[in-house]
C-alpha cells in the first residue's frame, strides 16, 4: 500500500508518519511506500523499511497536486494548513491555503480519475474550530457548524466539499475533526491554545509557564498519541458506516485548567505547579471565551475512535513520548 | 440608494425587480439606482422613475465582480446560481458559478474597500438544500447542513463565506434559505421540484399536469410574492440581530400533495383536480425523499420575516399575480 501525507512536516504528520513507519502496515495492510509533502522538505521517518520519498511543494499552487498525485497513493492523509492564528491575520492566505489547497487536491483526484480507474481514501484533518460561539456545553454531531474563524469557516468548507465528492464517488472520505492536541510537544508558541500545553510541559522539565486564562476555562483535549489513533484508525473503516454524514468530531476529555493542574501535581508534585504564573491576558481570555468545551461523541465511539478518558493518561503519554518515561526530580 | 441585482433575469429576482421598482423605495429608503446583472440581459422593470442598468455579464469570471461594483451599490441581492440539476450534472460548472461567484463577489468588496469606505448589504439566496438525506421532520436552526447535492454543498459553503465575511466587517451579510417557490410562474420544466407547482398551475387553465410522487410527499413551500418579501424585508433588518448566525430558514408552508390537491379542489373545483394524472417516476422519488419536510423557523418569524399559512393563499397568489385575479371557467 502506497500513503501519502499532506503537512507531513507538521507535529502530527510527523508522529502519523513515524507510526506508520514503525508498525510498517495501516489498517491491517502493509505500507511499501510512504510519501511525505509539505512546504519544507519533511523528514524521513526512523526504520522505515519500504520506500519514503519527502518532498516540498506547495498544494496551494495550481498544478502541484495533480503533479504529487501521479504516483496514485491508495490513502491520502490531508493534514496541510495554515493556522488558525496565521489564517485570522491574513485572509487571502487562509483561503488559498486551507480552502484552495483542498479544492485543488480534489480537482486532481477527478482529473486522474478520467485516466483511469483510482479512488483513494481521503482522510482529512478537520477541527472542532467549525464550532464557536454561543453553543451548548455538550454538542453532538447533528449540531450545526458556526465558526467564529476565518480557520473555522476554511475547515467547515472543506468538510463540505469532502462530503459532496465522497457522495459523487470521487473518494472515500473521512474528516476528523481534531481536538486541541494537549501535551504538544516543542517550545511554547503564539497560539491561543498553546496555554494548556504549556501549564503541563514546562513545569515538568522544571521551567515556569504562564496561564492566561482562568483555572475555571474548560476545554476539549487529546494527546498527539491519540490523534495520530484517530489517522491510522480511520484508514481502515468502512466509511458506508458513515452514512454520508464523512466528517465526525474526535473523541476527548471535556476537562477544566484546574483539572489540568490537579493531575499535573498527581504526577509532578506541588513544586511544579508552583512554576504556573497566572497572568491573565484579555485578548485569549476573549478568543478561548468562543471555544467549544465538549462534545458527545458517542458517533465516533461507536465507529472505533479512542482517546484519553483522564487528564493523568494525557501527562503519562507524553512523559513517554516526550521525555523517556521519566520526569526529572524538583530540587 | 443603490440596489443591486445579480441574477435579476431569473424568476425570483425579475419579481424582485419589479417590486422594488414599484415601491420605489426599499426598507423605507429611496431608491434611486437599480442594476440588474445577468449571464443574459435582464429586463427593465416597469414604471421605475429612477436610473435602470441592466447588465449582461457573467460573475463566474475573474474580474467580472470587481467591475461591476465599481458602482458601489448600498444593497447587493445575490441570486446568481446553477440551479439544483445542472450543478450536479456538471461539477465544475456549478463550483464555478455557485461558490466561485460568491467568492469572486466577496474579494472584489474587500478590494474594493481598499480603495474607500463601503460596507454594502448583501442579501444571499441560500436554499433549504443545505439540508437532506436522514433529517427529523421538524428542522430547527441550529440543524447541521447535510446537503446531499452539491449544489446544496454549493450553498452551504457560501453560507460559511457569507458570515465569514460579515464576523470580519466587509459586508453586512445575511443569507435566506428559501423554501421551494410555489406556483413557479411559466412553462411545466424538468426540475425534480417542478411537479409541486405545475400541478397547481396547469389545471388552473384547463391543462393536464402529471405528478410524478405519492400524494403523501410532504414538502416546504412559500409563493413568488412571499419569496421576494423575505428578500426586501433582509434589505433593511438589523443584522446585529442576526447574533452572528448569519443564514436562516424562511418561514413557508409544511404541507402534502394530498393537501395541495383538496386546496386546488376548494379554489377550482373537481374538474381541474381530474387534470392531474398520477404517473409515478422512481428517479423523482427517489430524489424528492432526501428532500427536508418541514421546519421550526421561530427565528425568522421572531425577525419578522412572513409566508403564507395555507396553501389556499399560495393559490390566491399566483391567480392575482399571474392570471389578473380570475381563473377561467372549466367547461
């Protein structure tokens, strides 16, 4: 089986390819070829034994991906976007990249089709951000989508279009749509979101981190361990079981900043919570405010997505992955 | 003011026209300038004292929207589209005229914004198309859009440009998803939906009509006068009332066939209800069941938005708009 990963030098397409590559198959298959594009050049995934070609291109381009889609993979993982924080500060960008760039992948998919038979399966990486605003504190799947972002608006698009071209026969399509992915691992970054990683990750390694929000803010979170599950486990299902309704939200744990820290001293002790300073910021205070804080997803457990049930498995998954299975000792 | 109308050469935006042109004025302004714009040349309204330019020209065309807006119109009424049909025999067709207009129309406003001041209104034609396959009976707004057509797709995606749009200060915007338009004026045409009206229509006048469904297909349906209504009452509504849901259901009609017919028999009596022949066509039902039924459209009608509330005035409608108030005497 030949896989194909857009965005994969991004933090999830790099653990999504380097799982791949360690289990050597997906969805009970064996993966011979791996083929990894963003817009720097990925890297190759660790012990890979068939063949991994990384590439730099920008999908985002007309022509670039019916040139990429020539080798025909048989899945396509479609994780290539511009942030959301990136896609609210400039338009035009946002919408070539996050909107065009789908269009454009699914355009080559009907051209190469009108060569010759090939329907891959398109597994599209979509977010709770298609929700926003003034919502319920649990929402199901029948639940409209009302981003409060341009990123928002870009990903509920591209759902539509997913669905419209699975319904014609085009793919077999799938969107998931991500929660915010707790504990991300690398420095801290500039996104609203970033806060929740932060409180956890730094104070385990002994650095002081910053909350900008209220321990009260609650909010829906999976580890990357997780969500790289949800990739591999949607390249195997049956998406006739999806009964035309392609994107579905991710499980995960509807869980407050307090909860967060409570589960954080479990593992760390009081002396690492000691390193979270509270410096309210009003401007994430106002964004977070319009965040989704959970979801039902029975539809997705039903079809066989997991993830974390509590916050001390999320810390556990990346003191694993992240830092050798240990956590060093606060003087 | 300066009203504009693309699409004005269809049915709903002619009658628009000419209301609009009768009333010379629009929420409870002046209007001084009308300009309708059309792949063909739209008709000049009747009795409009002020300025009329009508426009052949095609908003699927790079360029096209920017020059066309050079006149900067106080209210645009965007009614361009693929209908239902055509968009799905042809994809790239209907991507291109029904969300590639849209997004043409919205980045020349933004260009045009860096040349000036002008926040226009803009009033889209969405559908209840954005709507299908497995719903309840009863839609509410905070439905989510499941269109099975993709033309539906095609609205729903400018639904998200639309409010998109609006959230970021280019435009005050506000999309109408209207109800199929019963008694469509003019000939019997090949729209799956076209059975709704041409029952009704044909026997009025002595001709046969042929319904293709069971007389128990329930549907959603509002009149031509009712339709254009919903259209001049978006022009002056307080779109800070719309709380950033900025598409929403019109109010119409949840009614039968059967209940259509018994509403022809009262008005025209039994002859006209034996003009319609029963000749079932599995490629219409089969269509006509992904179709929505019925809808909870409280927050329209809260938003003062009105239709008919029986079908003996959707009849009524069409005999004083259409037939000068009088239906011939059957023999």
């Amino acid at each position: 089986m030949h896989v194909m990963i857009l965005g994969g030098a991004g933090m999830v397409g790099r653990k999504l390819a380097e799982r791949i590559a360690r289990d050597g198959s997906l969805a009970g298959k064996a993966v011979d070829h791996l083929s990894l594009i963003d817009v720097v050049t990925p890297m190759t995934p660790h012990g890979f034994l068939g063949a991994t070609d990384c590439t730099a291109a920008d999908l985002s381009e007309a022509g670039v991906a019916a040139e990429v889609l020539k080798s025909r993979p048989d899945v396509i993982f479609h994780l290539a976007a511009v942030v959301s924080g990136e896609a609210e500060a400039d338009l035009e960008k946002g919408y070539r990249v996050n909107l065009d760039g789908m269009r454009f992948l699914l355009d080559a998919i009907r051209g190469a089709q009108a060569q010759g038979a090939w329907k891959p399966r398109l597994v599209f990486a979509s977010s709770i951000a298609v929700f926003g605003g003034d919502m319920p504190d649990v929402i199901g799947d029948d639940y409209f989508s009302t981003p409060q972002t341009s990123y928002g608006a870009q990903k509920a698009m591209c759902e539509l279009l997913l669905a419209d071209h699975a319904r014609r026969g085009f793919i077999e399509g799938i969107g998931l749509r991500l929660p915010t992915v707790v504990v991300r691992p690398g420095k801290p970054n500039l996104a609203a979101s970033g806060f929740f990683s932060n409180i956890i990750r730094e104070p385990l390694v002994g650095l002081p981190a910053v909350l900008p929000v209220s321990d009260r803010v609650r909010h829906w979170m999976a580890s990357p361990r997780a969500t790289v599950g949800f990739f591999t486990h949607a390249a195997g299902l049956d998406t006739a079981r999806l009964r035309g309704r392609n994107s579905l939200t991710m499980p995960g744990l509807s869980i407050t900043v307090a909860e967060q820290i409570a589960a954080l001293e479990k593992i760390a002790g009081p002396k690492a919570v000691a390193l979270i300073k509270r410096e309210p910021d009003e401007r994430i205070i106002r964004i977070v405010d319009t965040w989704a804080r959970g979801f039902d997803t029975s539809r997705a457990a039903s079809l066989g997505f997991l993830a974390e049930t509590k916050f001390e498995d999320i810390i556990q998954v990346h003191i694993e992955d992240e830092l050798g299975g240990e956590i060093p000792v606060l003087g």
